[in-house]
C-alpha cells in the first residue's frame, strides 16, 4: 500500500487529506498537522522549515511521498527539502495553479507572508490581477470562530479599498480559505470562478507515484 504524509498548520491540510482519501481510498493518507505551531509557521519561514521538517522527520524516506500542504512553506522550502532528502519525494501547494485563466482579473486571498515570497511577486502581473491578505481569518478558520458576519464585514471592507475592480476568478492562496467556497461564491456570485491548488497537488501525485485512471476534473 502507498503510503502519502500530508504536512500542514491547519485546517486546510485537513480539508485536503480528506479529498485526496476520498480519490485514492487503497491508500494510507497520513495527516501531520501541527496545530500547536499554527501561529508560528503562518508567520515566520525560517521557522516554519524548522518546524516542518521536525515534524516530518519520523516519515522521511520511509513513506513513498510527502505532501507539503502549506504555501508558505511549499513557496519558501521545497527546494530545501528536495535538494537535502533526494531519496524522498516531496511536492507541494503551488502558487502558481495552472487553472487560473490568464488575461481574467484575478483576486488573490492570501496572508501577508505568501505574498512575500519571490515565486509569488514573479506571478503577479501589473495589470489584472488585486491582492486581499485575511491574516486574522486562518485561526478562526482553525478553531470554527469566523462568523458570518465577521466574515462579510472583513471581506467588504478589503474590497472597498480596490474600488472598480470587478473579480472574474478567485485564487485562493490559503489552504483555510478552500473551506469557505460557499460563503465566497454567495458574496461575489454564483458564477465567480475559484481556484485553489488542491486539483494541481492531487494530479501531480497521481504522476509521481505512478498511479492510473483519474477522471478529468475542471475547476468552476
């Protein structure tokens, strides 16, 4: 039996741990998220490889794949991790989603260390393309606390700030935030495209472990 480690501070890598049992049900999805460390590995990189690699250590080269479910760390660690454990593969959330239609204005929702990063900055456009960071939300998330109205309030007051523009698609850089898609296609309409980098990570396992006959899916 295939053995994937799913890493991640959250929620998030709860939600996805669950899609990915639910395609492959032969294999042994084993959940390693580090709620205690939540706060430190949303803020801080450095700190995040630390405690991401702590953490993996009792899986390394031991399980057929690893799954860094987290795009901080993917974005500022996964060459680290790949260069040091050759022997062990890893793959993580990309921040680059190949669902994203180019040329479609384009909102981001993130947290302000994502947007940071180099991979991140090299795939923002100057034209198209707003950025919304709900550093507060994550936790709440984690815990069930965001509320409703919380929920409106926060959203509509980061919007008013890019006034004009008008969202075609939403790319949701925060693994938390995939759980929230009914509330976000109720805010900005049915017909909002969301994105997220679940279907990207699920298709590239299928191809690195080798593994036949996933039907087609598109986002919508």
């Amino acid at each position: 039996m295939l053995k994937i480690v799913i890493f991640d501070s959250g929620y998030g890598g709860e939600n996805f741990a669950d899609q990915l049992e639910s395609e492959l049900p032969t294999t042994e999805i084993i959940r390693v998220i580090n709620w205690r460390k939540r706060d430190e590995i949303l803020r801080d990189p450095k700190k995040a490889r630390i405690l991401a690699e702590n953490a993996l250590s009792p899986y390394i080269n031991k399980v057929d794949l690893i799954i860094i479910a987290n795009y901080l760390i993917s974005a500022t660690s996964l060459k680290y991790f790949n260069r040091k454990y050759k022997n062990q593969k890893f793959i993580g959330f990309t921040l680059m989603p190949r669902r994203i239609l180019p040329g479609k204005p384009t909102l981001i929702l993130t947290t302000k260390a994502v947007t940071k990063k180099f991979t991140y900055l090299n795939f923002i456009p100057r034209t198209n393309i707003r950025t919304i960071c709900l550093d507060a939300w994550p936790p709440l998330i984690d815990d069930g606390e965001l509320t409703e109205k919380e929920f409106n309030t926060d959203l509509e007051f980061a919007i008013n700030k890019i006034k004009k523009f008008i969202p075609k698609q939403i790319f949701l850089a925060c693994g938390q935030f995939t759980e929230l898609k009914p509330q976000f296609r109720n805010f900005f309409g049915h017909n909002i495209r969301i994105v997220d980098s679940f279907e990207d990570t699920i298709e590239e396992t299928y191809k690195i472990l080798n593994i036949k006959g996933r039907p087609s899916k598109k986002s919508r």
